[in-house]
C-alpha cells in the first residue's frame, strides 16, 4: 500500500517500469506496421473497442472496490487489536494487586506476574504476525519465477523483518522464556495456544485471590476479543479473493491492452485523411525512427 502523497516518477517506474516498456514497444510495433503495410485488417472499428473498454472498466472497477473492502475491513480489525492491547495493558497493571489477598505478596512479585501477561501478550502478537506472513498458494509471492521474485524483493525493501526462519524463535524465547516456548512452539496454532494460557495464568491469579470475579471476568472478556481479531484476521488470510475476478480480469486487461492499438491507429489514419500534414508529420516521425535503427 502507497502511503506517499504523490507518486513521482521513480516509484511509478520502480512499481511499473517493465510494463511501461512492453506496452510501448507494443504500440510502437502496431503503429510501424499499420505504417508500411497498410493492411486493412488491422484496421479494428473504435466503437466496438470501447464497449469492450467500458465493460473492462466495470469488471476492474468492481474488483477494486472489493479488494479495497477488504483492506478496509483488515484496517478495523488492527484498529481493535490496538484498542484491546492497550485495554489489556492498562487492565494488568490496575487490576493484578493484593487487594482481595488476605496474605499479600510482594511488590516484586505483582511486577513480575504483571510482565509475565504483558510479554504473553507481546509474544501472541508476534506469533499472530508470524502465522499471518506464511504464503498462501494463491498469492503473489507463491506463483512464477519472476513474480515471486518480484514480490520478495517488495516485501524486504517495503517489509519490517520476520520472513526468515528462526527470527519468531528469538523473539518468543525472549519473551516467554525457553521452557514456556518450547511449549507452545510446535503447536499448529501457537497464537490461540498463548491465549489460552493467559487464561490459565487469569485462573491461577483467581485461586490466589490477586483478582476477584469481577477483575477475571473483564479480563477474561478481552482475551475473547483476541480471540475473535485472530479470527477475523484468519479469515482474511485463509479465504482468498474469488479467483474469476483476480485471474479472468487479467484476461479481459490483456485482449484489451492487446486490442487498443489497432484501434487507435485506424482513428489516426482518419485523421491523417482529413489533415494531410499531420499525415507528413507521422511518416516523417517513422523515417526518423527506421533512420535510427538502420
């Protein structure tokens, strides 16, 4: 996703150079053999082009609306995420006291209980970045040689790390420490795996009466949540963008792209006809060009 306010002409032609270039030597192709074979059956009617050129347009325009419906719906559901954490963060640090515990524990304690859910969480968010970044068969970077390459190149310059193997192990070794993450490590679903022991440390804080019913159930609700984001963020991930929009457009861009030169040469032949020296001028242009080359 472009986040700059303009595009300048280094990140068009890094986004879309390659195409630029064979869409020029294209239509460059079609013009020069319009030009000296004069074949009339590259000549293509305009008005049936721009019924295909208005359809394309519906087709590519509908599926932008639902690729950006789904951008959308994956921006609230980070927007939630961030809500809950710092709800959860805030709700840690307030509610985990010795105020219902009849033999109090020491500060110390409190603090290391406290940063023990809080580096829980921080681990579940990683692991959930971890699983989310795993290709899918259908995406770009899971296809030929040269989009797939394209694609990891994008990810390293535009990315924020964690796509080699081993950098998920740090950071839950770090957090969890090794015992708890050779735990949960090998479980398909390390994310819900982490949840789930939150709440486990929630009930083992209940029976200590650190929190009391009231504390546990809010706290327990929030774990919901994560529960229910992770979700919504899996199902995302996992169910891809209907096929016969993202590949069958593809299609109807190329007949398209291919078709749109013939079209417009045979418009220019009519100009050319009632203005003679623009005529002069394209087959000026056209010498110069052959000249050039030979």
């Amino acid at each position: 996703m472009f986040i700059q306010k303009n595009f300048t002409l280094k990140t068009i032609m890094n986004f879309a150079g390659f195409h630029l270039i064979w869409l020029i030597a294209w239509a460059v192709l079609v013009t020069l053999l319009h030009e000296y074979t004069h074949t009339e059956w590259l000549h293509i009617p305009w008005l049936p082009l721009s019924i295909i050129a208005t359809a394309v347009a519906f087709y590519i325009g509908f599926k932008n609306n639902s690729a950006y419906d789904r951008l959308w719906e994956a921006r609230k559901i980070w927007g939630a995420m961030v809500n809950s954490s710092r709800m959860w963060g805030s709700n840690v640090k307030n509610y985990v006291t010795n105020q219902f515990n009849a033999t109090p524990v020491s500060d110390a304690e409190l603090q290391s209980i406290r940063q023990s859910l809080l580096y829980r969480h921080l681990a579940w968010l990683y692991t959930l970045r971890s699983q989310l970044l795993i290709p899918a068969p259908w995406e770009h970077i899971s296809q030929s040689r040269h989009i797939r390459q394209q694609t990891e190149r994008r990810r390293r310059k535009f990315g924020i790390g964690l796509f080699d193997d081993g950098l998920i192990e740090d950071q839950l070794s770090a957090l969890l420490g090794n015992q708890e993450m050779e735990a949960v490590i090998n479980y398909q679903n390390t994310a819900t795996q982490l949840i789930d022991r939150q709440s486990q440390a929630l009930r083992e804080l209940r029976a200590k009466n650190l929190i009391d019913d009231f504390r546990h159930m809010e706290l327990q609700k929030i774990l919901n949540d994560f529960y229910t984001q992770q979700g919504q963020c899996e199902r995302i991930k996992k169910f891809p963008f209907p096929r016969q929009y993202g590949g069958v457009s593809v299609i109807f861009v190329g007949v398209f792209i291919f078709l749109l030169p013939f079209g417009l040469v045979s418009e220019f032949e009519k100009s050319a006809r009632t203005a003679p020296g623009f005529r002069c001028l394209l087959r000026r242009l056209s010498a110069g060009f052959t000249w050039s080359w030979s």
